[in-house]
C-alpha cells in the first residue's frame, strides 16, 4: 500500500483583543508566518492558550508526540493520520448506530396480566339475600328472597378482581339449618375444592348459624383453598346496606392466594375471621361478629391483611372427613340460669341425645341439685360436655367440678353452639370421652 503523506495544519491562535474564531493556514501559505516561524517549525502545533494537561492528555502514550518546554506540542504526520482515521471510524459507527435507532421500529412490550382467580359463590339466602318494605327497613325484612345471579349483578366490581359465577344451593334463613342441610352444602364444598378450575369458594349464609356453619366446614373439607362464608345485618334494599361491600371483601379473600391453608373464613364489616372461634356477638349492629382471640386481619379496598393465623387442627390437617359423613348424631344444649331445675337435662336424655353441652354459668359450673342427674346420664352412655354460657375465657378441667371423676369433657374455649359441632363430628368417630376430651383441646 502507498504511503500518504499528510500535510499538518497551522493553527494560527487568535489574538487576545479580537478572539476570533480560529483560522487554519492553506497548503500554498507562505513558508514563513508571521511571527517567524519557518516551515519545519511550523509542523508544531502551539497550544500556548490551552492548559498543559489537556496536551498531555491528547498526545500521551504516542511516539509521534513530544511535548517541549515552551508548552507546545508537535505532532508528526502519522500522528495526525491515525487521529484522523480514529475520528472518522468512530463517526461512522456513531452514524451507523443512529441511523438504525430510528430506523427500525421499536419492539413492542407487553406484560402478561395474571389470570383472575376463578371463584364460586354458593347461595343460600340469609339476611343479605333480604328485602324490606323500604329504604328505611333496616331490621325489619323478610330474609332468603334475592336468588343468587341478581346478589352478584348487584356487585358489578367483582368481574374486577376474579372470575365469579354462582350456585343456588338453598334459599333460607339460616335459624333453619338442620345438620342435613349441613351435610349437603359440605359436600358440595368438597366437591368444588377438588376442581383444579376452582380456586376459592364463597358461602352467602344468614348471620344467624355462620359460626356453626363455619366451624363444620372447617372440621370437615379437606382442602387448603380459601373458603370464605359472608353474610349481611341488613337486606340489599336498606339505606346503608351492608351485604354488597361484604360480598365484594369475601370473593376478594377467596381470590387471594394469601387466604390459603387458614381454615374456613368469615368476612364481614373488613373483618377477615377464623370459622372457628368467631361468632355473633350483636344482634343488630353490622358490627355483629368478632372472636375474644380477635380477627385474622383485615380487607380493605379488595386487598387482605393479614396479623395472625390459627394453630387449633383444620381443613388439611383435620382427622374429619365429609366424604365418610352421610348423617349426625343428636347433640343438645342445656342452657344454665339460677334455679334452672333437671327437667332440661332429662328431656335431652329422653330425646335421644348422645350428648348434652351443658352450657353452665361462669366457668362452666352444674349446681349442685343437677350434678346426680348428670352422672346418671352419664351412666347411660350420654356424653356430658361442660361448656359456659359467658362469651370469653375458657372452661377449666376439673376446676368447677371433678370431671375426671364423673367421666365428663369439657368444652375449652368453645361457645356452647361450636362445643355442638364438635361433638356431633367427634361422636362420628368415637364415644371414649378421653378421646372426645383429645379432639376437644386439638380442635
């Protein structure tokens, strides 16, 4: 290849009073300049107004460079070349780039949205199925009359946060479940948490029998998708209704992953609460339900929060099965009072109970002109569960009364209507009541 000789410019620095632009000196120039500098002398290129490191800067590392003591540098022809050719090929590759940035079209981005959780809503009417003769009806109403595809219009956000459809499993107020009734919804329950195209089950119910309701879905199915049970203190038609907002909180639980392997939930008034120790506590306030061990955590705006989870036996870990349930034995309740006389507890022998939750005063206690009664049920093969009829705390074995000694149970923290369940569930396995007493601390 041909050598190319290139002739070095004369940079002619401008004068302090004009600054004018830099100018550069022809090939024909003169071979002097004006300030007297002959033409090798010319070949360097003074740098007198620029800041010496910057010279070092430009000419470091080259052997066709050398920097003098008069801050001039100069720079040989195959200096100057291989800047030159540096320049240019990083101008091309700078063109290149640029001109395929707006050139080619830019890619299109997209993010794939998580699929909607698939969600079911079995009905069976209850106040939040209600209507009342007005606005203004708010206590007064006639439950179990909204059929389940016009309770889901009525909340058009749920197609925003899972994919609902509906069941009419019953249409009744829920003072008229029977432990048949029980059974069917339990099983159907079962039956759904099996569908791997189901991913959680909301129950509507009347407010009236949720805790029994919950605490025998919890004993009972075996799965760890999120069953949530929903209920309503007024009808849909009442000013200030509260079933839609707790509707739209329920689905939103049974959607939320987060909801799994809790046992059964009851979510109402933002409340999210364990179907096993929670119940109705007011009768008319829509912030009827609560647990004396508080709430499982909270949703609000569709989003759950959770601050605790359950550690009594449940759903997965439960030695319950619906599927081996076809029917329940009779369990009853005596209620206890001042003067409450033996004439309950003998109608329950003779109704054929195979246990009586003796839901006694302060910490479970019998008085003592019932405790003789009592043993000879006992005697006759009915189970006798003490229970209390106070809403908090728990009933202490052998404390009120020597149960070891009369072969009776006690309830522990369960209120009088979930001892009930329990026993009837427990009573399907066993009648040995050191094992009814194991179910009754584990569950």
């Amino acid at each position: 290849m041909a050598a190319i000789s290139v002739e070095p410019y004369r940079w002619l620095p401008p004068t302090v009073e004009s600054r004018a632009p830099p100018q550069f000196a022809p090939r024909d120039a003169p071979s002097t300049r004006p300030d007297g500098l002959d033409r090798e002398a010319a070949r360097r290129v003074s740098y007198v107004t620029m800041n010496p490191r910057k010279i070092r800067r430009l000419v470091a590392g080259s052997p066709d460079a050398s920097i003098d003591s008069n801050r001039s540098a100069t720079l040989s022809p195959s200096f100057v070349l291989s800047r030159a050719l540096a320049a240019a090929a990083l101008a091309f590759t700078l063109g290149a780039a640029s001109a395929q940035t707006t050139t080619m079209p830019a890619a299109a981005t997209t993010t794939a949205r998580p699929a909607k959780a698939n969600v079911v809503v079995l009905a069976t009417g209850g106040t939040i199925a209600g209507a009342g003769a007005s606005a203004a009806n708010s206590a007064t109403y006639q439950a179990a009359k909204v059929p389940v595809d016009k309770l889901l219009a009525s909340v058009p956000e749920l197609a925003d946060i899972a994919a609902v459809r509906g069941e009419q499993v019953f249409q009744i107020a829920s003072e008229s479940f029977t432990n048949e009734k029980l059974i069917t919804l339990a099983k159907r329950v079962a039956v759904l948490a099996k569908d791997p195209g189901v991913d959680g089950i909301v129950i509507t119910h009347g407010t009236d029998t949720i805790e029994e309701t919950s605490f025998f879905l919890t004993l009972t199915v075996h799965t760890d998708k999120p069953i949530v049970i929903v209920g309503s203190m007024r009808p849909g038609t009442a000013m200030s209704a509260d079933g839609t907002l707790n509707l739209y909180d329920a689905v939103a639980v049974a959607a939320d992953p987060s909801s799994a392997g809790k046992g059964v939930l009851i979510v109402m008034n933002d409340d999210i609460l364990s179907g096993r120790d929670s119940g109705k506590r007011i009768n008319i306030k829509t912030n009827a339900f609560g647990s004396q061990w508080g709430a499982l955590g909270s949703v609000v705006e569709g989003k759950t929060y959770w601050f605790r989870a359950p550690v009594k036996r449940h759903t997965m870990n439960s030695e319950f099965d619906i599927e081996t349930i076809s029917s329940l034995p009779t369990v009853l309740i005596v209620y206890g009072s001042g003067e409450m006389g033996t004439a309950m507890a003998e109608a329950a022998g003779k109704a054929g109970a195979k246990a009586i939750i003796h839901a006694g005063t302060g910490n479970g206690s019998v008085p003592d002109y019932e405790v003789d009664t009592l043993k000879k049920l006992r005697a006759s093969g009915v189970q006798i569960i003490r229970s209390a009829r106070v809403p908090d705390g728990f009933v202490l074995r052998n404390a009120e009364q020597p149960d070891d000694k009369y072969d009776w149970v006690v309830a522990h923290d369960l209120n009088p209507q979930k001892a009930k369940i329990l026993a009837a569930v427990a009573l399907t396995k066993t009648s040995d009541p050191k094992e009814l007493q194991r179910i009754f601390w584990q569950y």
